[in-house]
C-alpha cells in the first residue's frame, strides 16, 4: 500500500517545526491574551511575537495584521466588511470579482448581488484561466468600491496579474476627486503564500487573506492584512479582540503557529520551490504519456506545487476513489466545492468542455513530498485510468 500524498492545495500537514512552537500554548502557557495577570501577559507576548512575524512577511505594520480563524472568515470580512461599511453610508456600491474565484469569495459576492446590497460583476478569464485585463478596465464605475481576485487559482494554479491590475486601480484612483468613493484592492492569496511574493506595498493591495492550514500550520487560524484607514463594518460582535473587528478569544497556538509557519517561508521559501518544480516536471513528462490526457492551464507560468490534468473516458471522482484505494490521495478540484457534481466552475470558465472537465484531477505537491513518488503514482494513475476505459460504455 502506498502513502502518498498530493493534495497539499487542500491542506498541508503541520510542519513538525510548527508543531513544535506552538505545543507550549497548548499544555504550559494557556492564558487567555485578555486576561491581564501573568498567564494572560505570556500568552498575549505571544501573540504579539507571531503579529510582528506575519507583519514582516507582508512586509506590513503589526497593527495592519488581523488574525481569524481561517480564509473563509478573512475574505469574509473583507469583502462584506467593506460593502456594508459604504452601505451603511447610504452609498450605492459596485464591486468586481472574477469568474474563478473560491467559493469564499464566489458564494459572499453572489449572496451580496442576490440581496442587492451592491452591483456586482464577474470578469472572465481567458484559456489559460488568466483574468482578462480589458475585460476588468471597462467593468471599473464611478462607484466601484472594491475589487478582490484570487493572486494564483487553487484549482489550476493560474498566477494573476496582480501588478497589472494594482496600475489599473491607481489609473482610476487620481481620476477619481478627493471627496468621491474610493477603490480597494483585495486579493485571496491562500495559495500564493508559499510560492509568491506576498509584499502588500509592492502588490499594490489594500486586503489580503491567508491561511493556516495551507502553509504548514493547523485548520483555525488565518489572517487578514487590513490596510491602514481602509473602512470595515465588523461582522460578528460580543468582543474586543483584533481592533473591534472580530469577537472570541483568540486562538494562541494557532496564531503562535502561523507565525512560525511564515517564519519558515521566509527562510526556506525558495528551496521549497526549486524542489517541487522538479518534482513536477518529473510528472508532468511522466502523465503525458498516457493517452488521451491534456492539461489545463499554462504550465510554464502556474505555481509550481499544481497540475490539473483531464482524461477523456475516465471519470475524476473515480479516478480519485481508485487511487485513495491504493493509499494515494489526490483532488478533482476545489476541497470547499467537492460535494458538487456539476463541472468545475473553473473549468467552465476556461472554455473546457464537460467531457474534458468531468475527467479532471487536481495533482498539489507540498513540501514534504519526493521525487521516489512519481514513479509510483505514475502506475496506480495510469492503471487507473486504463481500468475505466475499459469499463466506459
């Protein structure tokens, strides 16, 4: 039986370094941050010590760091934070996302249009499930407040141009006068954290999210970089922890977690890639010997930890059960949207037809795997694949 792992996009597992740091705040220095005898102090010390880290890696200010539990809750924030804050105002808003976004980000702006809270648009993406930057030009109103945009796809891997779009935004910004709406810059950077730069300043963002769980650290913790003066309506209440924005006790070890987990991308970052690129590469030439079989996205510019790659005849839900059989575990798309049967919307967006995207898996390396797993993940899939065609009426 093979234990193989390749759905490191859906989560990693927990750097043993990681695990390390934060085991004191759970069994020695449990204190609640807001309490304020000694055991509290330690514990908030701590805290502080993982803001100030995750504020180098955004290369940001302490107080611009806002810790949740997680991306949903980040992108949350973010997006329905802003839009009730100008609602709140009396403002009639118009936002913009993209047609491939996480269902974190999809799901709230489809929400915010059905409750008609703000005007919403949905910029396609082009073969390679790249944003269509004229597309977004035109798209941009008077009163668009807000656009957010995934930096690189968790189900393709597609790198977005951020810097493109950051230029777009500052273009329409010195057009707009003093006292007219502004234009936020929000971008979902869970899967970027570990391959792309993550500097707020030279992106040109006003909101990013992170999370946890897919940089080496435990499910429960994430944050979001809120730019100074930016305007947030809180979305929960009964507390006064993360500047009024979010209630709860905060989550020491996972925030203690979280730092030492950017701590490592920072240091060993580079490394990490080098490796998985050639593990990659090393499947990438392996699978395209197998027939009928065609990968989606431009692999020359995707992360370098993802491919997505379809089989004509050979079902993916199947191909991800036989393989889970052989101790392999792999995806066919997004974790959050897994329970759906319909064709990745990600897919569809790229114009891939329902034959080619029902036959898509999703292959995610992590850092902790090998090159000695290509050989035999190359066989179980291959096997895979010929079983169900043979089955294929």
């Amino acid at each position: 039986m093979n234990n193989i792992y390749f759905d490191n996009s859906a989560t990693t597992k927990i750097d043993p370094r990681v695990l390390e740091k934060m085991m004191p705040y759970l069994t020695e220095v449990f204190g609640n941050p807001g309490s304020i005898h000694s055991a509290g102090q330690a514990a908030l010390s701590a805290v502080d010590e993982a803001r100030a880290k995750v504020a180098d890696f955004f290369h940001c200010a302490p107080a611009e760091v806002v810790f949740t539990s997680g991306a949903t809750e980040s992108n949350n924030l973010a997006i329905q934070g802003v839009v009730d804050f100008f609602v709140g105002q009396g403002k009639k808003i118009h936002i913009i996302t993209s047609a491939i976004e996480h269902p974190s980000v999809l799901e709230v702006f489809k929400e915010l249009q059905k409750m008609k809270k703000a005007e919403v648009d949905f910029i396609e993406v082009d073969q390679f499930g790249v944003l269509k930057l004229d597309q977004l030009k035109k798209k941009i109103k008077a009163n668009t407040v807000l656009i957010s945009l995934m930096y690189a796809n968790n189900e393709v891997g597609s790198i977005q141009p951020i810097s493109a779009v950051r230029d777009v935004i500052l273009a329409e910004r010195t057009k707009r006068e003093a006292k007219a709406l502004p234009l936020y810059f929000h971008i979902d950077a869970v899967q970027a954290a570990n391959y792309l730069p993550c500097d707020v300043n030279g992106l040109g963002v006003d909101l990013m999210t992170i999370s946890g769980h897919k940089i080496y650290a435990p499910k429960g913790v994430g944050a979001l970089y809120l730019r100074k003066g930016v305007k947030v309506k809180p979305q929960g209440f009964g507390g006064h922890y993360e500047y009024g924005l979010r209630p709860g006790t905060l989550n020491v070890a996972g925030i203690v977690a979280l730092g030492a987990a950017v701590d490592l991308i920072m240091q060993h970052g580079k490394t990490d890639i080098q490796k998985l690129k050639t593990i990659k590469e090393k499947l990438i030439n392996e699978i395209d010997k197998v027939e009928d079989a065609r990968f989606n996205g431009q692999i020359e510019t995707q992360l370098p930890n993802i491919i997505n790659v379809s089989f004509l005849n050979a079902e993916g839900e199947s191909l991800l059960m036989m393989l889970d059989l052989e101790g392999i575990a792999i995806s066919t798309g997004s974790a959050c949207s897994s329970g759906s049967l319909e064709p990745s919307h990600v897919l569809t967006a790229m114009g891939i037809k329902p034959e080619w995207s029902h036959g898509s898996v999703r292959i995610s390396l992590g850092r902790f795997n090998t090159s000695h797993e290509v050989a035999p993940f190359v066989g179980a899939l291959r096997a895979a694949v010929d079983k169900l065609r043979k089955m294929a009426p």
